[in-house]
C-alpha cells in the first residue's frame, strides 16, 4: 500500500470517527447522548435507528465489540424491552471512549 493509500485510508477513519462519535454541529448531541435520550424516553424507533447507523460505521472500521453492543441497542430497540438499554449503552460508551483515542493516534 502506498504511502497516498495510507494517508487517504486514514482520512477517512478519521472522517468516519468524527461522524461516529462527535458531532460536526455543536448543536446536535453526539449519537450516545441521542441514544441515552432514546432510552429515557422510551423512543424504541429512535433507539433501534442510532444504534443501527452506529452499527454500520464501527462494523466499518472493524470494531467487531462496539458492533455486537450497537447490535444488542438495536434489538432492544426493536423488541421494545428497554430495561437492558441503560447498561448496554454504557458498556458501549466505555468502549468507544476507549477505542477513540488509540484510533486517532494511528492517524499520519
């Protein structure tokens, strides 16, 4: 791989991390707090829709544990049973708020 290859790939992890975790506009949450508003309120829908675009984009940069996390909102969002909502989307916090950083170091 090119060093031009690399720096694209890397661009657009970071590009992606950006989407993923923070917003580009200071007005809009980041998509964990429109998860947790999702799970206060009991917004299965909403629920079921962040954690799948969520899913899609870690799934993307091979983040297999943040997946299967963004896959358990999403079914808990589909199912409706949103007792288990408030725990997995803390692991998944933890989790990217782990990863986020290693991530952004690997940027040229």
């Amino acid at each position: 791989m090119s060093q031009e290859n690399i720096c694209q790939t890397f661009a657009l992890l970071d590009e992606t991390l950006e989407t993923v975790a923070y917003s580009r506009h200071p007005e809009d949450p980041r998509v964990i707090d429109k998860m947790d508003t999702a799970i206060t309120k009991g917004d299965f829908v909403h629920l079921a829709r962040e954690a799948h675009n969520l899913k899609s984009a870690v799934g993307t940069m091979g983040l297999e544990q943040a997946q299967e996390l963004c896959q358990a909102l999403e079914d808990i969002g589909n199912s409706q049973q949103i007792q288990a909502g408030a725990s997995t989307l803390a692991q998944l916090s933890a989790k990217l708020q782990e990863i986020t950083p290693a991530l952004r170091q690997l940027k040229p």
